[in-house]
C-alpha cells in the first residue's frame, strides 16, 4: 500500500504543537501538522515542506516515528520533531497551539484516533504501524500495532535531501 499523507508532532517541552483544522478532512479538530506527498517527493522531503508552509518552522531533528494507516486503504507517514528554527505563523490550514498531551489523551476536540497512537509515537524505539479500522459512520472498530519493514522505515526515514536545503534557504 503506498501512503499519501505525512504528519508531525513537533514538541516543546510537555506540549505538542497542534493545528486547529479549517478544512477537510478532520475539519473543526485538532491535529498535528502535514499533508500530501507532492509528486516525486519523498515523505521526509514532503513533511518538512508541509511543516514548514503550516507553521513557518523548520524541523532541525526530524525523526520518523512509525505509520498510521486506516481500514487498509490510507495512511500516513509520522514523524516528531522538537528543535524548531523560525518564527511560529500561522497560515490558511487553521490556528496553530502548544497543547498537554495529557489534554490530548483526554479531548474529544482532537482527531479520534490520535490519543491511540500519539503516546506510542513520542517514545523510543522501533517505528511500528498504528493500524485503526473504521465503521461506516466513522466510529474506530479496531486499533492494532504491527512491526514495520525495515524496508519502509528505510524509504521514510530521516535524510537530509536538496529539499530540506531548499526550505532552509527559503527561511
């Protein structure tokens, strides 16, 4: 299964910075920052770019931390980050804010499958996929946790690449 999408959970201290989303999907809920990967992107290169365009920020330590699929037919490449350079801006994606992740396990304001998956995220060791199936109305039926490839945790992750020297000179 190719994944189309990236998200990062960018940290200072105990907080985690989260968009308030203003469009679809997961409109009116909070999320981490990403998006697509453009067309011969690779998700390192697309998740910096997306961080960088919702944020103003730079991820200087980006670490890929595993991947979050749905029902078998999407997902998402994840990753974390904490030391920043730039200034914080926000842009037409939705409001960016530092959150607890104690208030994040806890919200129903967040994207429902993240209190799953987030605290597993944010820890060391092997990336692994967060596998959540889906009812037709939505509701999460089921969360599993399998070991990855170390094939795919290759092809996502961290590099330096043109890309990243292209944000960094764009700053």
């Amino acid at each position: 299964m190719e994944l189309p999408y990236t998200i990062c959970f960018i940290t200072k201290g105990d907080s985690i910075l989260l968009l308030f989303r203003n469009k679809a999907p997961n409109k009116g809920k909070w999320n981490g920052v990403g998006g697509k990967i453009e067309l011969n992107e690779i998700p390192y290169e697309a998740i910096l770019r997306e961080a960088w365009e919702e944020t103003g920020l730079i991820i200087k330590d980006l670490s890929f931390r595993g991947i979050v699929t749905w029902n078998k037919k999407g997902g998402m490449y994840v990753y974390t980050g904490s030391d920043t350079e730039g200034s914080l801006l926000e842009g037409p994606e939705g409001k960016l804010e530092w959150k607890p992740l104690e208030w994040i396990k806890t919200s129903s304001e967040v994207v429902s499958n993240m209190p799953y998956f987030l605290p597993y995220i944010l820890t060391e060791g092997k990336p692994k996929e967060h596998a959540f199936f889906y009812s037709e109305s939505g509701g999460i039926i089921d969360y599993k946790v399998f070991d990855l490839a170390d094939s795919l945790i290759s092809k996502a992750g961290s590099q330096r690449t043109e890309q990243h020297s292209r944000i960094v000179v764009a700053k």
